[in-house]
C-alpha cells in the first residue's frame, strides 16, 4: 500500500460510520514508515485528530474508496489534536500513547 495515495480519502469507523477525512500522514524518523495519520472532521471548525496508522486500512471488500479505522469514531474524535498541520511532537507523541496505549 502506498500510504500517501491515502490522502483525501474518508474515513470510516470499525461500524462504517464517518469519522473524517485523512488529512496527512506523518513518518517514523527513523524507519521512514507512517506512524500518525491526521483525521479532520468538522463542519464549521476543523479538528485535526492524530491517530496511529496501524490501525487504519484501506476497504477493498466492496470497491469502495475509503479506509477503515480500527475503533469507534468516538475514540477518534476525542484524541489528541494537532495545531494547524504542525508535525508531531515528541511531546504530542507521548500524549497519543498515553491515549492509545504504548502497542501502537
């Protein structure tokens, strides 16, 4: 899977419902593997929420154009945001797995 052709795409929670859309993909400095997605949702202000891209996945079952994120969409929009599309943090990167648990 080429991850930057995710940008743009919605985003679907575990239950099909929409989360937003995937904004940006941040890397893994060292490995150069993505590690945080940005999802934005909102209809009068934008939030920029950061979620591990190990959970999220490309829905080629029924050939629709959409990926799929590992958990409910309420779990998504009450995680950490990003300010504007700054990058990530060491200090954002504890807090998100504080959030989501070291596993991710």
């Amino acid at each position: 899977m080429i991850f930057q052709d995710l940008t743009g795409k919605k985003v679907v929670d575990n239950r099909g419902e929409v989360v937003g859309k995937l904004t940006d993909i941040f890397n893994d400095e060292r490995t150069m593997e993505p590690q945080w997605g940005v999802v934005t949702h909102g209809t009068l202000k934008s939030h920029h929420r950061v979620v591990p891209m190990s959970q999220v996945y490309e829905s080629g079952a029924d050939g629709s154009d959409h990926l799929v994120i590992n958990m409910d969409k309420d779990v998504v929009r009450h995680a950490p945001e990003l300010a504007g599309h700054d990058a990530v943090t060491p200090e954002l990167e504890r807090m998100l797995l504080d959030y989501y648990g070291s596993s991710v």
